[in-house]
C-alpha cells in the first residue's frame, strides 16, 4: 500500500447557520497536497476558500456544520480526540492567518511569542535551545536574530509577516496552510516573502497550501491550483496550465484580471468580471456562476455543472468546454 | 457613449478643457520625528499631470506617493517647491483650496474608511455639490446631479442606492459611491490612491476600465497613486517611478515598462509574478528611514548594479555625488542614474531613450 497523501479533503461541506438561515460556505470539495507540493487555492471574497483553510484545522467558527473528511497522514482531523488534535496544530500542521499583522501580541516581544509556541508544543526545552531556536527560525525567514527583542509596532509590515511564518515553523510541522500570505504587502515585500516560503518548501519538504486571490501570485509558486467558486471547486491543474490556459470561464476570468506586463492586448483593456458573487443562502439551481458568465447558455441551467477530468491532469465543471468555440473566443485562446 | 448629463450647462467652462494641468516642481515634504530627526518624505519631487491623459505613480510603502498626491490638493504643506494649477501658483488660503478642490478631487485608499458609515449614498455624494454650492448654478435638482454622478461611476440606476448605507454595498459598489462622490462636482483632475489595492479581482478590471472611460468621455485626467505595475500597464498613458522621495525615472508608460532604465524600476519590474522573461531581482530590506537619505544616489544602499560591479565604473558617483531632480516635463524618457548617464556619454547606441 502506497503512503497516504499529506492533506487529503474529500467531500468537505461546511454550512454556517445564520440568522438568515443556512449558509453553504463550502460545497463538496475535495483538494490533495503531498509533501513537497504548494498548492494553491484561488477565488474571490466569499468563495469558501478561507473557510476550507480554517477547517483544515478545525478552526472553524461554532456556528459552522462539517462533513466530509479531512485526511492528515491518513487520520480523519474532523474526527480526532481533542488530545490527538491538539498535536497536530502546531506541530503537523500550521496556518499563517490573514491579516497577519494584526495576529502578533503587541505587547510582547516577538522572541516570547515564538518561545511560546515551542514552550507548549515541546514542554522540557532548556532556555538556551530555545533562544538558540528562535535564532535559526528567524534567520530562516531572512530576519536578524536580534529582531527577537523587538516589538511589533517596531516592525514593518513585511517584517511581522515574516515572524507569522517563523513562528509558524517553529514547531517543524509538515505542512502549512497560508492563507493570503501577502495580500497588503508591497510587490517588493511581497517577493521577498514568496521566495522565504518556496525555499523552505524546496530546502525542508514540507507540504504547503496557499490561499489567494491573486492567480498570477499561485501560478509563480505552486504546483498545483485549485479554483473555487460559490463553495465549490470550478477548476483544479496544473498551475502553470491554469493560468496561461484556463478551461473554465471562471478560472479565465481571474487569470486575465493581472495582465503580463507588456501584452499588448492588455494595453488600455483592463479584463473585468462584472456582477457581484452570488449570495450562497439564495443558490439558484444550475451552474451558479452561469449569471456572470460570457459563454452562459440555456444547458448551463438545469443543473451544476459536476467537476469533469480533462487530459494532462486537469479537470473543470463547465458544460461548454467541448462545445465549439465562436472564432473570437478561439482567438483569444491562441493568444494565451 | 458619452455621458452628456454630467456635463455643466450654461457658459460654464467644460470639463474637457485640455489646458487644464496641475504641476509640481521641487516640491520637499518634511515630517519632524520623535527622535528630533526631520523625515524628508519628499525630497525634490517634480509631477505634471494633464486633463485628457492617466499617470500613474508607482513606487514601494514609505516612498513617498501618497504624500505627492496629498500635496497636490493642498492636504499636506511644503517647506520648498510650488504647485501650479493652470500656470498659477496654488492659493493656500481656504478659499483658494475649495477653488482648487472644485477642479482637483481626491479619491482616498480604503473606500470604507473614507465613507461616513452614518451617511446614505445619496448624502455621501451630495456633500461636495452644496460645499461648493453647485445646484444653484446648474440649474437642476440635486437629486438630477446626483443621479448623474452615480451613473457616470458606473452605479446603475442610480435611484436604487441613493437610501443604501456604505455596509450594505459590496467593496467594488463603495469604490464607485466615492468616484461618483468625486466626479459630482465636475472636476478636471482626479487624484485616486490605490483605487483597488483592496478589491478582488474580478472588480479590480471594472473600477480600471471606469477609470479609463471618464478620462476618453469625460476628458478628465486621473493621477493614480499604486505599487502595481500591472495596473499602470492597464490603464496609465505616463508613470512616473517613486523612490525615498523623489522620481527617479518617468516617461511614457510603454517605454517605461518595456525598456526600464534605472536599476530600480528594473528590479521592480522583475518581481511582478509571471514576468517570465526576466530573472527576479529581489532587493533587500526595505525603503530606508527618511531621515537618514543615503548620500549621492539615494538607492546605492540597495543598488544591484551597484553589489554586482556593473557600475563599477561610476561607483564614487554613486556613493557621493547626488542626481538633480528629473523634470516634470510630461514628454520624453527620463532617469536619474549615473550609470545610465555614464553608459549615455560612452555608448549613446547602448541606451534608447
């Protein structure tokens, strides 16, 4: 029998239940990440994609409803003792919230806050394997060790997001999920702290899953990408295909909203989407993106569209990826 | 189509009067600091902006684009430099900035904040109409004018939103209610910061193209203040590159981008994701602090031509001999690097500006 997956999630709902009734934030979705692997995970506010991120863990807010199965090394984490659990946060597998910024304490230094994480994890560390730990893990993430006696009001933007990913680490976990890594940090910032997360990716084969709205940020940096809308997956491959040549309209839609610097065809023609996400409360049937999309038809109605395998390990729930194309559509394609 | 009911009546000036031009020369911003340090966030920055045409200033956090654009409408006071607004210098007294106001309107970052949340749509954008007391002179109703505005933004019908709260609109709706906010009191100039750096992207291309189009049916000119590069190839006729207070490169957006000659827009420009023909260059650190502006060029600290021996030839030039200012001229390729002025006066084939 071959090794379980790192991170398996088959099947995973997650309904929220509000005062306006039951809100569907993840509809059936299944994603894998081996070690190794980034895998991204793309959409737009309200997709479900945060949601997927924080169930990973089992994060998710009271109110919310689970089923399905989230896989880690092939134990079930839905279904796990709290004990059980509580070793794999930190130590098998670790997230890098959103709004990282505003996630440090501020009123203690950073070197306690990583020394905290490795206190409760691994209880018995002497003080100066400790020190001599933080020392590494910043170093790791391109900061000067004396930076462990700053505070975080003492540090850039940039630079706390890289002490999120350092304390992240600290406990050596196999895989780490981050979501929107970078979103508010400046393009050159925003490198810097793409290239501290692929080098660890490369250098210490952890698995990695990285969540964005950004389809030009996933397609520099992941393997693999998964596209969701409204709760579900739309269209998942290879991350480099995905990009340049999306199947789904979705998937085109995200890809050509950050142009190529130096595309002509991109000059003066900013690509929008128009129309907002649909309210998941108030699902009509049908493909759920059908309302905004420019190839929507009357067989896009009926019912949604299932996610379909294509070749070269793609797949998309779309209807009209075989139907013939009209020649404008085709041209563009060619231009991708 | 063009959006006549925006248009003033009467024998108002039109707001596609194209010799409408806001400029900065010299401009220096200087912030004391706790430490007793004076922080030059702007160090020397010259800009010229013109009804009819889109800028884009780009540059990374602390390099002093917003304070540029603050400047431009009076927000912030110089200690040296001069604006112009149609070749006369900037009146500061209150009455002269609600004119100048009147003409040049800032859009700010983070439509959320910017919005009052105890006031409807309809209020947000009627506020600038009864300020600069336009409804009289126009000769129709305010709710006509703002009306008019929310469909020039692009919000349609515009009845619809005029009792709705900025929490009950989606982030690409707020954006609009504060462009429309903006275009009610028929500037000539709009000056937008980040107009989408907190929008999905999907909405991102729609607030571009709205841009786009009231600079082609409106005549306006647009000054967009952004990091993104990307965005400045969507939609900017100019860009002008920011670093530690002052442009370091400007010119046209096509040949800025295509063919960057300061090593900073080079390295800027290497790191926008999917730029596959170029090798990443990822400089260090960040911005240094602007109280302590490196001497002669102020980006040697951090200059990969600079560590890789390519400007060897210009080094001591680097370190100590500081580069004037680049004009504001809005026409032609401009950069301020010794390198690129050496390789000029040894090779001129070599460069094409």
């Amino acid at each position: 029998m071959t090794d379980p997956s790192l991170l398996e999630i088959r099947d995973l709902h997650v309904t929220y239940a509000t005062g306006e009734g039951a809100l569907p934030a993840v509809r059936g979705v299944d994603l894998t990440v081996d070690r190794g692997q980034i895998v991204g995970v793309a959409g737009e506010s309200g997709c479900g994609k945060s949601t997927l991120a924080s169930t990973i863990l089992r994060l998710q807010p009271v109110n919310a409803t689970v089923t399905g199965e989230v896989r880690f090394n092939g134990r079930d984490i839905l279904t796990m003792k709290w004990g059980e659990l509580r070793a794999v946060r930190w130590a098998g597998a670790s997230i890098v919230f959103q709004g990282a910024l505003h996630s440090l304490n501020p009123v203690h230094r950073i070197g306690a806050q990583i020394a905290e994480a490795l206190h409760v994890h691994s209880s018995g560390l002497g003080e100066t394997t400790v020190t001599g730990r933080i020392d590494e893990l910043l170093g790791q993430v391109g900061l000067d060790p004396e930076r462990a006696r700053a505070y975080p009001h003492q540090l850039s933007g940039g630079q706390k997001q890289r002490v999120m990913i350092a304390m992240a680490l600290a406990c050596d976990p196999e895989l780490v999920v981050a979501d929107e890594p970078t979103t508010a940090l400046d393009v050159m910032v925003q490198a810097q702290v793409l290239s501290v997360l692929s080098d660890l990716v490369r250098d210490r084969g952890v698995g990695m899953l990285m969540i964005s709205h950004d389809l030009s940020v996933l397609a520099d940096l992941c393997d693999r990408i998964t596209v969701m809308y409204a709760g579900r997956v739309v269209e998942e491959g290879p991350a480099a295909k995905v990009f340049a040549d999306p199947l789904h309209p979705y998937a085109g839609a995200l890809s050509a909203a950050f142009p190529r610097v130096g595309d002509p065809a991109a000059r003066f023609a900013p690509a929008g989407l128009p129309g907002d996400p649909p309210d998941p409360r108030h699902l009509a049937g049908g493909c759920s993106f059908a309302p905004r999309c420019p190839r929507a038809a009357d067989v896009c109605l009926p019912a949604e569209p299932e996610l379909v395998t294509y070749a070269e390990g793609r797949a998309a729930a779309c209807v009209r990826i075989g139907e013939p194309r009209s020649p404008a559509e085709r041209s563009r394609d060619h231009h991708a | 189509m063009p959006d006549a009911s925006l248009r003033p009546s009467g024998a108002e000036t039109t707001t596609t009067d194209r010799t409408a031009e806001l400029s900065a020369t010299g401009l220096r911003v200087e912030f004391p600091t706790r430490s007793g340090r004076v922080a030059r966030a702007l160090d020397g920055a010259d800009l010229t902006v013109r009804a009819g045409e889109v800028v884009a200033l780009v540059g990374e956090s602390g390099s002093g684009k917003t304070t540029l654009a603050r400047s431009l409408v009076g927000l912030t006071r110089p200690v040296a430099g001069e604006i112009r607004w149609e070749g006369r210098p900037m009146d500061r007294s209150t009455r002269g900035l609600k004119a100048l106001r009147r003409h040049v309107q800032l859009v700010l970052q983070d439509p959320l904040g910017a919005l009052n949340p105890r006031h409807t749509v309809y209020e947000s954008v009627a506020e600038g109409l009864r300020i600069h007391k336009l409804v009289a002179r126009s000769g129709r109703t305010e709710t006509e004018l703002v009306a008019a505005a929310l469909s020039s933004a692009g919000l349609r019908p515009p009845e619809s939103l005029f009792l709705r709260y900025p929490h009950e609109l989606s982030g690409g709706q707020r954006q609009r209610v504060l462009i429309a906010g903006a275009l009610a009191v028929q500037p000539q100039l709009l000056i937008a910061d980040e107009p989408v750096s907190s929008l999905d992207a999907s909405i991102r291309g729609e607030i571009l193209a709205l841009l786009l189009k009231l600079r082609d049916e409106l005549g306006l000119g647009v000054l967009v203040v952004t990091h993104d590069l990307g965005l400045a190839w969507n939609i900017a006729d100019r860009i002008a590159v920011m670093y530690l207070g002052r442009v370091v490169e400007a010119g046209p957006t096509e040949e800025v981008l295509t063919d960057p000659q300061h090593p900073y827009t080079q390295a800027l420009l290497s790191v926008v994701p999917e730029m596959d023909r170029l090798e990443p260059i990822v400089l260090r650190g960040e911005i240094p602090d602007p109280t302590r502006i490196p001497s002669g060029c102020r980006f040697h600290p951090r200059c990969p031509a600079l560590a890789s021996g390519e400007a060897d030839p210009v080094a001591d030039a680097c370190r100590g001999t500081s580069l004037p200012v680049l004009s504001g001229d809005p026409n032609g390729h401009r950069c301020a690097c010794h390198l690129v002025d050496w390789r000029l006066s040894t090779d001129p084939e070599e460069v094409s500006s």
